[in-house]
C-alpha cells in the first residue's frame, strides 16, 4: 500500500510537470525566451508559478489588493524583496480558458509592454506562463486608485480633494494615454479606462494600469479601426464601440472623459440619485448623461462637487475643464478629440490654475471658440495656440503673462 501510494504521488507530480510544460509552451514561453535574448529584452522576468505562490503566500486572501470581473490582484514579494502586484485572472484560478494555443501576438505584447518605459504608466515586470492564463506582474504603486480617492468611504467623512490635485491626476493620465495611443513603439489601445485603473503613488502622481495582454490592441494599419470584440466597464463604455464592435483610440477618449466627468462631480459613473434628500434609495442614473444634460442646459453648476465650487459660482478653470469632458464624450468618435490635444488643454488648464494658487490671480470668465481666455484673450486651451505650449512645458521654460491673467 505504502508502494503504491509513492507510485501514485509520483505519477501525480510528473504529470503536473508536464502540464506546467505544455502551458508554457501554448503561452509562448520558449518564444518569449527566443525573443528576449534576441532583442536584448532584460526588463521582463519569467516566473514560475511557484515563485509566485511563495510571494502572495500561496495567493492569500489577506494579499488581495482588488478583485474584478476578470481576476484578482494580488500584492506580493518577490525574492530581491522587490514589492509587486500580481494579476490573476479568473481563468487561471478556475480552470477555464481555452488552453488551446498562444494567440499568434500575445508574446510581442508582453515585448511591447516590457519596453514602455513612462513615468504615468505602471511597468510590467514579469508574467507566469505555467497556468491556463498567463498570470502578469505590474511594479506596486501603494495609494490606492483614483476610484478610492474620489469615492471611498462616506460622503460625510471624504478626504476633501482639491481641484489642483484633481487637475493633476486628469493631466498625468490624459499624458499617459496620449504615450500609449502614439508615442509607443506600437499604438496601445487601453480599453477600459476608468478610475479604478488609475493608481496613485506616495506622491499622488497618477500612473494608468490594467492594459495587460487582455487590453493590448495591434493595429491593422494607418487610419484604420482596432477591430475586437468589446469589453468595457458599464458607465465608461462608448456607445459607438458597443454598437459597431469597433474598438479606437476614440473609444479610450470617450471613457476618459467620464473620468473627467468624476473629478468635476465626484459622482461614481453610474450612481444611485438621492434626489437630493441624500436617502440613497434613488434610481440609478449615468454620469455621463447626467453630465452632458446639465452641460447642455448651461446649469453646470447643479453637478460640480461642491468642494471645487468658488462660492455659488463654478470657477473659470472648472467650466473649461468640463468643456474637455464634454468634447470627449461626443456622440461621434470623429467629432471627439485626440488624447494629445486632451492631454495638452489639461497641461493648460494645470498651470493656470498653480498660478491662480500661487498669486491669488483670477482668471477670467471668458471663452473663445471652446477656449478660455484672459482679459487680451491670450490664453487658449484648444488646438491651435497649445501644441507649441505643450512642446516647452518645463516650468522654467514657461513665460505666462500674470498681467494678462488679471481680471
């Protein structure tokens, strides 16, 4: 009996091994290997699923850092007592998934992906290739989401969060997305941009996340659609993708102006209405609608979170920056702009409003042609006068006219 249990435990751990093996290699791992001493790729870690299992303590629920539709994340230590966070997705911990095959792109994503190097990106550092699923490995950033920030705990015991932090937690990530959509060395399409996949680190930068190999999108060509089929997350999901099943750099824009929409209202993207009793038992409106409507009614001041209010009335820098939400949540993708020119009106807006902070300065509350504007109407967030201010952002290199900011 003793013989024959050894022969079946044997037999189990053999068999173990061959199937860790066999996902390996369906998950690209002898590719990966080829294409990392080929490129030079040294950014990336293979790991085996027991180093994994040792850093998250055999995938502990006390190392839970969040739980989604697709997977749970998990904190972990690895043994250069680096600290990380483990995606792990719902496939691998069931059992599902195809297991039949890489898909023919998913080990030049995970290239793609070693080789981003941006300060509001998280770094992927490693992916596991023994499970039905490859499991991914992100650098840990310790804040928390921008999700929490805006909407954790009671409304009476919020953190009060100012509209300066607000504005640049909105720069740094349009400034990430806009890297991801064009300056990679491969366009990346995010996907389900939302604020829960907005981390904050010790200093409250923003740094964008969950863009795994589930998130990547290759482009077919110039000017042409990101065709697959979409996911997103109810609230932040462009109506247009859902309709043609077209995926954009456009469908990113539309889901980031929702976030902008959170910052404006710190109202969750789909929320229950008090009816202003604050019971909670209302029904469930959309943000984005919600938004759009009071926009559209010039009653802007209806939804703007109290606490970036000036008195009764809504600051010149909040009506510009719901302009921006507004403009990235059109109807038309075409008619939405590109997250460059987002990321360069907000980079505006930011510095606008440190100098109204730091000098006491009011801007006025003027606009022209979608642009806010001083007294000699020159300062202007859109297109035209921005993609030169963008170019030399360094606060050294910035030569703003207080004068022409005064009231």
């Amino acid at each position: 009996m003793a013989l024959s249990c050894m022969l079946v435990i044997q037999l189990q751990r053999r068999k173990h091994t061959i199937e860790k093996q066999e996902y390996f290699r369906r998950n690209g791992g002898l590719r990966l290997y080829d294409e990392m001493v080929s490129r030079q790729v040294d950014t990336v870690r293979v790991l085996t699923v027991d180093e994994l299992k040792k850093a998250t303590d055999n995938f502990s629920d006390a190392r839970v850092l969040g739980r989604g539709g697709h997977g749970t994340v998990y904190r972990g230590t690895l043994d250069d007592l680096r600290e990380v966070a483990i995606k792990r997705s719902k496939a691998a911990v069931d059992g599902d998934g195809d297991g039949g095959g890489c898909k023919e792109e998913f080990v030049n994503e995970i290239i793609v992906l070693s080789q981003i190097n941006h300060r509001h990106v998280v770094r992927l550092l490693g992916c596991c290739l023994e499970v039905h699923v490859p499991m991914l490995v992100y650098e840990f950033v310790p804040n928390g989401t921008l999700f929490d920030l805006l909407h954790g705990g009671t409304a009476a015991r919020r953190r009060p969060v100012s509209l300066g932090l607000r504005l640049k937690i909105a720069a740094q990530s349009a400034e990430a997305l806009a890297y991801l959509h064009s300056s990679a060395s491969r366009a990346i399409l995010h996907g389900d941009v939302k604020s829960l996949n907005i981390l904050l680190d010790g200093a409250l930068d923003a740094k964008v996340a969950d863009f795994g190999a589930s998130a990547l999108r290759s482009a077919m060509g110039e000017g042409e659609s990101f065709i697959e089929y979409v996911q997103g997350t109810l609230g932040y999901l462009d109506p247009e993708s859902f309709v043609s099943r077209h995926l954009t750099d456009k469908s990113d824009v539309y889901s980031f102006g929702v976030v902008l929409a959170e910052l404006i209202t710190r109202k969750k993207a789909v929320y229950e209405d008090d009816g202003g009793g604050g019971g909670g038992s209302g029904e469930k409106r959309s943000l984005s609608s919600t938004f759009l409507a009071a926009s559209s009614r010039g009653e802007l001041w209806r939804v703007v979170d109290r606490d970036i209010m000036d008195g009764d009335d809504v600051d010149a820098v909040v009506r510009e920056l719901a302009r921006v939400a507004e403009e990235c949540m059109g109807a038309r993708g075409e008619e939405r702009p590109a997250m460059k020119e987002v990321a360069e009106r907000l980079q505006v807006l930011r510095r606008v409003e440190m100098m109204e902070a730091a000098a006491g300065v009011e801007v006025v509350d003027g606009f022209n042609g979608g642009g806010l504007v001083g007294r000699h109407g020159h300062l202007d967030t859109t297109t035209t006068t921005t993609t030169s201010y963008y170019q030399s952002m360094e606060t050294d290199k910035l030569q703003l006219d207080v004068d022409d900011l005064v009231r």
